[in-house]
C-alpha cells in the first residue's frame, strides 16, 4: 500500500466523520481521550475505525470494545511539498497506523527521527479535543 497524493490538511478525516460509529468513536475520543472500535463475536474481529458490519461475515456490529492507543505503522509516506507543488519548510509524514488488536486503521501524522514500517507508535492525544480525528496531534514512538 502506498500512497500517491495527499491533497491539503488531512482531509481523509471525512471518511471517518460519517454514521453512528463514527459519532461514538469520536466522543469517545473527545470526553474519555480513549479509542474505541467495534468487535465481531463471531469473528473475533474488532474493527477501528469502528464498522457497523462485519467485513467478513456481514453482521450487525454492536459491541464496542476499547483499544490501545498503541498500534503499529503498516505504511507511511514523506509529504515534502503542498497541493500546489511548492517544497515544505518542513517535511512531514503521514502514515497509516493499525491500532493494536484491531483491523482497519488510522492515516494520520507520524512524528519520529525515522519513520519505518513495523514501527510501534503511540497516539498522542491533544488536551483540548474538540471531537475530531485531529483530537489525536499525531502519532510517535
Ligand atoms: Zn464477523
């Protein structure tokens, strides 16, 4: 997996914004600092972000379980200019982050000396969450 494009200010937060899963997963995330997925019986699946059906066996998932704010990158990628091509000040990475536990996962900013994949990182939460995938400032070490 790789990613090719990234347009603007992580606009991939609309995918996660969407439906009653969503809404929980981010109050969650907002009034507890905690992350949150939804748990396949059958399966043995939890899935974060949380999916209202199993991928796997179609149920109706309705059992929420709590989840590490650990997990690992399974892919990153150097953003080093703007939507407009022009070279960052300061380059950054943005990665996609699998909570421990869980499948899916979370693309979200990477802050480390050097970003691998495989690497375990950690979700550092801001402390004035509003409700927002960027309630989580990024990930490190
Ligand atoms: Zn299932």
């Amino acid at each position: 997996m790789s990613f090719t494009h990234w347009h603007g200010d992580m606009e991939a937060q609309y995918i996660y914004t969407a439906g009653i899963a969503g809404e929980r997963f981010f109050r969650e995330l907002k009034d507890n600092g905690k992350l949150v997925g939804t748990r396949c019986p059958k399966c043995d699946i939890t899935y974060v972000p949380p999916r209202m059906y199993c991928e796997k066996c179609f149920a109706e998932l309705d059992e929420w379980k709590d989840v590490p704010l650990e997990g690992e990158v399974v892919a990153h990628t150097e953003v080093h200019v703007d939507i407009e091509d022009n070279k960052l000040a300061e380059p950054f990475v943005i990665g996609f982050v699998r909570i421990d536990g869980t499948q899916g996962g979370l693309v979200h900013y990477i802050k480390a000396p050097e970003v691998r994949n495989g690497m375990k990182v950690k979700a550092v939460l801001k402390d004035d969450r509003v409700g927002s995938i960027l309630d989580i400032e990024h990930f490190a070490p």
